[in-house]
C-alpha cells in the first residue's frame, strides 16, 4: 500500500485546504431552526459554487469528475477544517449516485444541480414500522393510474422529512407474494397533497426523524427510477452508498481530534492517573487505528477502480465500535461529578444509534459470516429476497434476509 500522494493528488488537497481556509467559519449560534436550516442551505450552495460537492460526479451535472483519492482527500482536509456536514446529506450520499446510476438523462438534469446547490433538500423513504433489516417485506402500495400512481403507506425513521423537498421511497407495485419482485423506486414530492409528516423526537431531544404518512400521494409516471418492478436493484444502489467509503473517512478524522480533546481532559482533571481510565483511552486509540486500516483497505480498492464488498459491512462495525468506545471512556473520564448534559453527553447518547443506523450490528455479522467468511446463510423466508445486497449483487428471490445491512 502506497499511502504517498501523486504531484496531482498534493496540488488538489493544497488547492482544499487553501479554499476552506479561506471559507470556513464558525457556525453561529441560531434562535431557531429556520435560521439554522438557512444557514446550513447557503454554506453547502457555497461549498457547490466552489466545486466542493458532488466533487466525483459529471461535470455536465455540477461535479468535477474527482477520483476516488481525490475524493478522500477532500474529505480529510473537510473534517479537519472542521465546518459542519453539508445539510443535504441524503440528496448527496444517497439520492444523487443512485440518480446517476438509474435516472434518465432528464431527471439527473432535473434533480441534481438542485441537490448540489441544497435548493432541494432530500430524504429517504424506505424504513417501516413492519420492514427494516428486512425491507423486502414491505408494505406501502403504489397503485397505477393515469399518468402515474396513488402511494398510500407509512415509513418510519425518516431522517430530515420535515425538510425535504423530495423523498426517495420503496414502493411495492405489484403483488407482496412476489416479493422483491414487485418493488418499484418512486421520487416522492413531500410538498404534495396526502404526504403527512410527524417528528420523533429522540434522546439528545432533537427530532432528527419522522413518521411520514402517505394517503393516496400522486406520483408522476416520470418520478420513476429504473423499471418498474427493478426498485430492489435501484435501491440497492442507494443502499450501498449509505456506508459508502466516504462517512468512516470523515468521521476517522473527526474522532482523532476527539480523542485528542479527550485526552487533554483527562490530563486536566487527573482522571489519566488512573489506570482503569487510561485503559478506556486506549481502547479508544486502538478502535481508532482498526477503522484507519479498514478505511485505508478500502481507499486501496477504490483507488485500483474496484468497488466495495462486503467487507464494507466491517467498516461499519469498525466505525460504531469506536464511536461507542470513545463515548464509554469520555463518560469515565467525566466522572460522576459531572453535569448532565454537555459536548460528550450528547455524543455518548447519540453513539448509541451507531449500532441501529445504516444497518444494525446483528445484520453486519451476519454478512461477514456469510460473504466473507463463508459459514453457512441464514434461511431466507420462502420466496423472499436479500434485505440489502452487496455492490455488484443482483436481487433475486430465495437469498438470505440478511445479505448486507446497510441502513442509515
Ligand atoms: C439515527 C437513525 C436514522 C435513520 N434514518 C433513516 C432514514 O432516513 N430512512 C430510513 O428509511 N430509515 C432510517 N433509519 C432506520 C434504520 O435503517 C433501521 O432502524 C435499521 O435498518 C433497523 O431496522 P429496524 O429498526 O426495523 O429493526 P429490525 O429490523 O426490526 O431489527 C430489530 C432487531 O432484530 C435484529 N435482527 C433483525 N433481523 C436479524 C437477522 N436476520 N439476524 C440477526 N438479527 C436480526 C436487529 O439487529 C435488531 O437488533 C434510521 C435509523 C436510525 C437509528
């Protein structure tokens, strides 16, 4: 592994750094969530009027046709600069590959400028409360007629609902007996007449997600992605991005600094003397350095022009672990004395989704057993499909429920 950078690849993160040096800001303190939402829309249209979004999509859609190093790049020199997450995170990671992978020529020119600029904000609707690890089993109906379909249904989980312009939703279009079979992929407006949407508010006390109810929606013919019927192949685009290579990469960099700060509390409150302690803090170094390797596994694959695995399913594994580990060691480090909210209280809270989002823990291990250890597969319920499969997997029926999770 060759982990040093081309004359090309030392220019672009020189010409990175210089442009975030020269444009990240504190983000300020906001009375509300409008003004927050605001703000956050106009810092990402910023970072896309640089060139900074989408960096590895087509030019001709707003991109800049980035490799994957320069991609990664990019992404370490962001984390370290330490602006916040572009808002449209789902329209990013998730709507725009599978767009680029499935859309016709006219919804990419449709969707995408709109997505990089974070004019139209996005979210997905594929959770339900019946059909999470297994999203095959699931039932919001999507029924024909004129000129499109009526989606009657609920989703659950949906992360930035409230906000989204459009939802990207797993639709069944066809009978449930022919599971996978009959999904379809449909762009949802969430501004249409039957779209309902009510905030779950969670531990930290945000409401990051929602219930979105769905009675009769009309959905435009051409709000399709793919073939009706092919939605389990579409999606599985979008799902392979959801842990793409992209997130362990920023959050590496963005716990190193982390695990520095925690460092220098337990110094500062003498905490570190105490062996226990100490021991909480290695362990947080160690996870730390297990995520590094896997992501610069993974970099080396993509770099060669291959796509992720199944071992991806092990970066996330590394990335909840350490997350978890370093938020258990940051509450040791606290100590019982300490107040009950703060910077570590909210992220030891908030580490505890990292097991469940993108897929959970369980589902995880059961894909390193069976696609890259080879134990046996996990009977798969009659006729049913894959939950999530891997990159370059084509659904069919009678795989295993539990192929790849790979949920936010
Ligand atoms: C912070 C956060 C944000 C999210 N945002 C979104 C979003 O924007 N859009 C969206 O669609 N969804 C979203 N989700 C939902 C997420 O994808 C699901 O919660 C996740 O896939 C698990 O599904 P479930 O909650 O239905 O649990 P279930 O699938 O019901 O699982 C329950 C338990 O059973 C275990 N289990 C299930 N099947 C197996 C098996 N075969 N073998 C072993 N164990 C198994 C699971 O590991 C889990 O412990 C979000 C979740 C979180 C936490």
């Amino acid at each position: 592994m060759d982990l040093s950078l081309t004359p090309q690849e030392a220019a672009f993160a020189d010409e990175a750094r210089a442009w975030l040096a020269e444009h990240v800001e504190p983000v300020p303190c906001f009375e509300d969530e409008e003004s927050a939402l605001e703000w956050a829309r106009r810092w990402q249209a910023e970072l896309a009027e640089g060139g900074w979004v989408g960096l590895d999509w087509p030019v001709a859609y707003g991109g800049r046709g980035a490799t994957a190093v320069e991609v990664a790049i990019f992404n370490i020199e962001y984390a370290r600069s330490g602006a916040p997450q572009p808002v449209n995170r789902v329209g990013i990671n998730l709507a725009g590959p599978t767009l680029l992978a499935h859309g016709t020529a006219a919804q990419c020119e449709r969707f995408l400028p709109a997505i990089l600029s974070a004019r139209d904000l996005w979210c997905q609707l594929f959770s339900e409360p019946g059909a999470g690890s297994d999203l095959t089993g699931l039932s919001t109906r999507a029924v024909a007629v004129a000129g499109g379909w009526r989606v009657t249904g609920q989703k659950v989980w949906t992360s930035y609902a409230r906000f989204a312009r459009f939802g990207l939703c797993l639709v069944r279009s066809g009978p449930a007996s022919t599971g996978a079979r009959s999904l379809s992929l449909l762009v949802v407006d969430m501004q249409a007449p039957g779209v309902e949407i009510r905030p779950l508010v969670q531990m930290t006390g945000e409401a990051e997600f929602n219930e979105v109810f769905l009675d009769g929606v009309f959905v435009p013919e051409d709000n399709l992605i793919g073939a009706e019927g092919e939605g389990w192949r579409v999606a599985s685009t979008t799902l392979a991005h959801e842990r793409g290579a992209n997130f362990p990469v920023k959050e590496e960099v963005v716990h190193e600094g982390l695990l520095a700060r925690l460092v220098r509390e337990a110094e500062g409150n003498g905490s570190l003397d105490d062996v226990s302690i100490a021991d909480t803090i290695v362990d947080s170094y160690i996870s730390l350095l297990v995520l590094r390797a896997h992501n610069l596994r993974t970099l080396t694959k993509l770099a060669r022009g291959a796509q992720p695995g199944p071992e991806s399913s092990w970066v996330k594994l590394a990335w909840s672990t350490m997350t978890q580990t370093m938020a258990e060691s940051a509450m040791a480090v606290l100590g019982s004395g300490s107040p009950m909210w703060g910077h570590w209280q909210r992220q030891w809270i908030w580490s505890k989704a990292a097991t469940i989002a993108g897929g959970t823990s369980e589902i995880q291990r059961n894909v390193i057993g069976e696609r890259i250890l080879g134990l046996p597969r996990e009977p798969g319920p009659a006729g049913g499909a894959g939950r999530s499969p891997a990159l370059g997997d084509s659904p069919g029926v009678g795989r295993s429920p539990v192929e790849l999770g790979i949920r936010r």
